[in-house]
C-alpha cells in the first residue's frame, strides 16, 4: 500500500493504520523502538512534533519505507472561464 502523505495531518493516521495492521498496541511498537506509550501516542495524534530520525525509525519497525518524489499532476489548468 502507497499512501502519498502531504501534510502532518495525514501522518498520524498512516502510523496508526500500520501500527494495527500488524496488530500491535501503542506499547507493542513503543517497545519496540524503544519509546513509550505515551509518546506513540503523541506521535499518532501530534506527528508535527516527530523529528525524522523517529520517523524513520517507526518505519522499519512497521516494515514500511519513506520515500520523497514530485507529484504528479492529475489534471491540467482549466481553460479560460472554467472552474477546478
């Protein structure tokens, strides 16, 4: 599964779905990164505040990978007068 994330937002949500996708507890993977809880669940519901070495980190851990590339444009501008 791709899931293209563009803003903080939309990170949380991917983490926790990997996360239980494996059917782990917050305290299952923070043992296993060596992080509480607590601060899985920060992460989950604030990942704004996740530097890139945890962020990274988190992906092995769930067998997942980051990877950076420039989007692809669905649509071109619309013509004059038209709307998105």
């Amino acid at each position: 599964m791709t899931t293209p994330i563009r803003t903080t937002g939309q990170l949380g949500p991917v983490l926790r779905s990997l996360r239980k996708a494996r059917g782990w507890s917050q305290a299952e993977l923070g043992r296993r990164v060596g992080l509480s809880q607590e601060r899985i669940s920060a992460i989950e519901s604030r990942p704004e505040k996740v530097n890139l070495d945890t962020l990274l980190t988190l992906a092995m851990a769930l067998d997942a990978e980051l990877s950076i590339g420039a989007r692809v444009q669905a649509a071109t501008a619309p013509a004059s007068g038209e709307q998105w």
